[in-house]
C-alpha cells in the first residue's frame, strides 16, 4: 500500500505516522487490498483537520474530521472510514448471497426445469397449531379473514384444516 502523508503548517512527527499507517491498516480488513491511502493533515489556529482518501480495487472512499487534537481528528476519520468500508462490503456481500441464492434454485443436469407458467411455493408466515376442538377451530375461522386454519385437532392429536367454502359452509380435512 502506498501512503501519501501531507502536513500543512507544522512538522510530521514519527507518532502521527505510525498512527495513521496502524488505522489504515485495520480499514484494509473491510476492503481487502488498499492500493493508496493520501493523508491530510491541516493545523489551524484551534482546529486539527484530518482528511483521507483511499482508493481500494473499484472502490474510492475519503473522510473529513477536525478537532482540537490531531490523534482525535485522525481516530474520528479512520471511523467514518471503517463505517463506509463496512457499508460496502455488506452491500458487496448480500448482492453476492442473492446471487448464490438464485444459483441454488437453477436445477441441475438431469432434473426437469420449472415452466415458465407453474406456480412457486413462497412462505409467508409461520405460526404454532395450537390443540383446539373442531368446533373451536371453525368459530375462529369465521371471525378471521383468511381463508382457512390449520390446527392441531384435541380430539384425535393430529393436524387438521378448516376452510371457508365457495357456498358459504365451513369444511374439514383431517389425514
């Protein structure tokens, strides 16, 4: 990694240095290799100005922090730094899930692929089937708005549905 450091209106001391290098190096576990990191550090009357830019593979961040001592102005840059560096690489990696996500769903030689037109199973929620009667079941069936209930039935210790149907009835399957 190349690191430009450039000090305006005051020396570079050897603590800055090894500072800024060491908080460089711990960016680098969020975007890989740094190619270059340019430093600028502004002493001005009260205020300590930090800005630094690194350019990693496709990549370009730069941050900007001031305070009233240089280490402090160089640990606030490095942490806007870290936050954009870990803002990527989340977003680099669930792109990249996504895409092992719809890789996996690609069937393999030998098995017939899905039609354009057949319908896909989506899961949409999860609930517990508590023990109820019949009875019980089909009473809150009819004062929901979904369609049907599935229930563990208290009777036989199986599970059961209950849907709404077309002629305004309530039925019953049990396995």
């Amino acid at each position: 990694m190349k690191t430009n450091i450039t000090s305006r209106h005051e020396k570079l001391t050897e603590g800055l240095k090894t500072h800024i290098e060491d908080k460089i190096e711990r960016v680098e576990r969020y975007l890989g290799k740094v190619k270059e990191a340019h430093v600028v550090l502004n002493f001005e009357r009260k205020y300590h100005i930090c800005e630094i830019t690194l350019a990693a593979k496709s990549l370009k961040l730069s941050a900007k922090a001031e305070s009233h001592d240089m280490y402090q102005s160089i640990d606030a840059a490095i942490m806007r730094l870290n936050k954009q560096a870990q803002k990527h690489k989340d977003i680099w990696v669930g792109k990249h899930k996504a895409e092992n996500r719809k890789g996996r769903r690609v069937p393999s030689e030998g098995t017939a692929a899905r039609s354009e037109g057949s319908p896909r199973v989506i899961r949409s929620e999860d609930f517990e089937s508590k023990p109820m009667t019949t009875e019980e079941a089909a009473l809150q069936l009819s004062s929901s708005r979904d369609e049907f209930l599935v229930f563990l039935n208290a009777e036989t210790e199986r599970p059961s549905v209950v849907y709404k149907r077309k002629d305004r009835n309530i039925g019953l399957i049990e396995p």
